[in-house]
C-alpha cells in the first residue's frame, strides 16, 4: 500500500465520495448552528414582545427592538444555514460562514446595552468560529 496516497478518513470523503467536514470545522459548524438558533429565538422573542430587552435610552447605537427582532430573526437563520454548509464540507459554507458570523459579532457588540451577558458570550464564540473557519486546511500536511 503507498503512503503517497491519502487515506478517505484523512480527505474526509465517505464511503460515496461526499466531502464532509472535519476537526475544528464540524466545531465551528455546530456553534454556528446552535448560536444562529439562538439568535432566531432571541429575534422572535424582540418581535412578540419587545418589553423583554432592556431599553438604553442613551446608547449611542440605539435602535427599536422590533428593528432588532428582525435583524437577529434574519442573521440567525444565516448563521445556521451557513453552519449546516460548512458541515456538509462546502467551500461557500466557510466564507460566508466568516461573513456571517462576522456580521454576528458585529450585532451582538451593539446589542450590548440590551443584552450584556449575553452579547459577551456570543461574541466570544464567533470569534472561535471566525478563527477556526480561516485557518481551515483542505489538506493534512
């Protein structure tokens, strides 16, 4: 047997040739699933009942809730769709994946005043994802 020749499990390409994600990017994936569900969840819940957020009266970033209900509501189910193709081991998944989830973090720091905790938390976990979604390797070296 050569070693020249990569084994399946270490291309990550299963029994019928479908490429599958791997290591840090199955990580990166299901956070990205779950954080973009709970951003839908968190969008739902501005949008049914806005009274649930802390209102910042002089936050410099101030929007309406309901504005941030639909914001979170859209780029939650962006995250997770693009969580779900980074699973399946699409290159597209991975960049937009650090696309959305850059536009994640960019959101949860002006939903602080609401939300501080967390915003924090969530911050902390798309800056893993962006990090283990940019220094993905294709190939075992």
């Amino acid at each position: 047997m050569s070693t020249d020749i990569p084994s399946r499990a270490m291309t990550g390409q299963g029994r019928h040739g479908i490429s599958w994600a791997s290591g840090l990017s199955v990580f990166a994936a299901a956070v990205m699933v779950v954080t973009g569900t709970w951003h839908a969840f968190a969008g739902i819940g501005a949008l049914v009942n806005d009274n649930i957020y802390v209102a910042t009266p002089r936050y410099i970033y101030a929007f309406d809730l309901t504005a941030w209900g639909w914001t979170l509501l859209i780029l939650g189910i962006a995250v997770a769709a693009a969580g779900f193709a980074v699973l399946l081991g699409a290159t597209w998944g991975r960049v937009v994946g650090i696309v959305v989830t850059s536009l994640s973090l960019i959101a949860n720091f002006l939903f602080l005043p609401h939300y501080p905790l967390w915003s924090f938390l969530i911050i902390a976990l798309d800056i893993g994802v962006i990090w283990a979604l940019a220094t993905y390797r294709s190939e075992l070296v």
